[in-house]
C-alpha cells in the first residue's frame, strides 16, 4: 500500500516524541515563568514557545513532508508576522518624551 | 492515441497511480488534489496569522506601554489552569495527528475513536475556559461598567499605582485583550469541534482510507494551528507576572 503515498509515513514513536518534547516545553515554560530572570523573562519564554510551534509546524502539520510552493506559503504568513511585530515596534520602541535644549542658553 | 477508449481514461486516469479513487474532474491525479487542497488550506492559514497577528500586535503595543498594569492583571489569571489548558490541547493535537496517520495506514477502524479522543480533549479545554471566565466575571475583572480591580495584597497595589497611578484602567485594556483573544480562540476550538464531527460522520460511512484522507488531513491543519495560537497566548497573557508571587 506504501505506493500509494505521496510521502513517507511518520511512524507513532515520532509523533509521541514530539508529543513529549511540547509536555516538556510548557512545564519549562511555567518553571522559568516563576523565578525572576528580569529582562529576560519573555525573551526564554517565547524561545520555547517558538521551538514548541517549531515542532508542531514540521512534524504534527507535516512540513517536514511537504512541498516547497507548501512550505513557502506557510514561512510567507509568518514572515508577514514578524514584519509586522518589528515594525510597530520600530515606531512604539522609539517613543521616548524628547527635552529639546533651550537655544539662547 | 485515437485507439484509446474513453472509458479507460477515466476509469484509470492518465499516468495516475493505480488505485480505486479518482480525483475529482478538474485534477488529474491524486496526488495532485491533494497538493491542491494542502495549498488552500495552508493560504486560509494565513489569513488567520494575519487575524491573530494582529491581536498579537495589539497586545505587544499595549503591554510596552503598560509593563506595571500588565504584570499585575495577568496575575490575577490562573496559571495552572492555563498550563493545564495547554497539556489538554498538545494532546489533542497528537490524537489528531494520529487519525490522519490510521488512514494513511489504511487502519480505517482508529479513525473515529482518535477523532472522539481529539474531541474530548477539545471540550475539557472549553469546559476549563468556562471555569476561568466564571472566575473572572465573579471578581469583577470583565472590562465595562462592573471592572473593578482589587489586588489582595496591598502592597503590591500601593507599589503598582505609584508605577502608574491608572493602572486599574490600563489593566482593563489587558483583559479587553485576554477575553477578546482567548474568545476568539475558543470560538474557533468550537468551529473546529463541529467540522470533527462531520468527520465522523463522513469516516463511519467509510469516506476514507489510504488513498483518500484530504478533510482529515486539512481538518488536522487547522486544529494544529489554533493549537499553536494557544501555546503562544498562554505564556503571554499567563505568566506575565508569575514570578511575582
């Protein structure tokens, strides 16, 4: 029956693998989530956010096994996102009150 | 060429693998339909990342404007039940995952007890959401009229308004945020509960098997994702300020 398929199947461990790592990752996330780190804080939280939507996109949504025009699509919308996070954050990161030196003085 | 029977094209397809199913009349192969439907599926999935991109982005102005009023509404959620939330939804996604895989193994009979797993799963989320905005309603933190936002420990709301002395009206813009994208997450957890449904529906009349599972698979598509919009929410709007309790 394997001749009918377009791609390989991923085998059950694979998948519980994957399942696991993602368990895994939230704890971590919750476990660093409670100490201070400071400024730090978000940025190791939304890396392992990151990896976890990393692994769901390429093993669970199979981009591991799909087509480049598939997996250009789908790196295209989230590169859209980061567009559109950095930018505003280009403007609203910028913002500071100014104190112009008074001229004359 | 003229040779060529019609009904033998049709009934075998035209360099199409050997198999029972056809393609429907604007494809010409499986494998082709397939790609076509992973495509338009994958393109829907776009327009969502620009839906909730865009909350996202709402959320990322307020909170650098409102570091204090942020870390002290988020607080006030509860963590555990986020996390849990979390667990319950990545296993949702590997019972799906493992759906699609039945028939891709051609084990028709696994088909409908993974989807029900998928969505028993889906509904303790819902059940668990339930819980927490009953909770939210009761301590008055639904922004509106009734919005009233009384930190327990007085320190910590002495230490707040002297950061940002409105910060009560600044954590009202959190939870317009918590309520509006956990709500529309949650909508969509439903939306997607009905479409398993029809799978079921469509897998006990035996629609699907090796050759043939497109709606389980772009049905898997799309839970996956509203699954990954949750494993970004919950850090977010959960664990802002759980490092100060």
């Amino acid at each position: 029956m394997a001749e009918h398929h377009q791609h390989p199947i991923t085998p059950v461990r694979t998948y519980v693998f994957v399942w696991l790592a993602l368990l895994v990752g939230t704890v971590l996330t919750y476990v660093f989530a409670r100490s201070d780190f400071g400024w730090a804080n978000t940025p190791i939280a939304l890396v392992i956010a990151v990896t976890k939507a990393l692994l769901v996109l390429y093993f669970f949504m199979e981009l591991r096994h799909s087509t480049r025009m598939t997996v250009l699509t789908a790196v295209a919308g989230f590169f859209w996102l980061i567009l559109m996070l950095s930018t505003f954050m280009m403007d609203y990161g910028t913002r500071m009150a100014v104190v112009l030196p008074v001229p004359g003085k | 060429m003229a040779s060529t029977p019609l009904v033998d094209r049709h009934e075998h397809g035209y360099g199409a693998p050997h198999g029972h199913r056809h393609p429907a009349h604007q494809f010409e192969t499986m494998a082709q339909q397939k790609e076509s439907s992973t495509l338009g599926m994958w393109l829907f999935l776009v327009t969502e990342i620009m839906f909730f991109g865009g909350l996202f982005t709402a959320y990322m102005v307020y909170r650098h404007m409102y570091p204090v009023a942020f870390q002290v509404a988020s607080s006030t959620l509860d963590a555990t039940l986020g996390g849990t939330n979390t667990a319950v939804l990545i296993c949702s996604s590997l019972t799906m995952a493992l759906a699609i895989r039945s028939a891709q193994v051609n084990q028709l009979k696994r088909i409908v007890p993974f989807i029900v797993a998928t969505m028993v799963f889906g509904m303790i989320f819902l059940g668990i959401k339930y819980v927490e905005y009953a909770n939210k309603f009761h301590e008055n933190h639904v922004p509106g009229p009734s919005f009233n936002l009384v930190l327990e420990d007085a320190q910590e709301a002495q230490a707040a308004a002297a950061a940002d002395p409105l910060y009560q009206r600044h954590a009202e813009i959190f939870f317009s945020l918590y309520f509006i994208m956990t709500g529309i997450h949650a909508t969509h957890m439903i939306v997607g509960l009905g479409i398993l449904a029809v799978l079921i529906y469509f897998a006990r009349r035996r629609k699907f098997d090796a050759e043939y599972y497109n709606p389980l698979e772009m049905t898997g598509l799309y839970w996956h994702f509203v699954d990954i919009v949750w494993i970004f929410l919950f850090p977010l709007l959960y664990l802002l300020g759980a490092h100060t309790h």
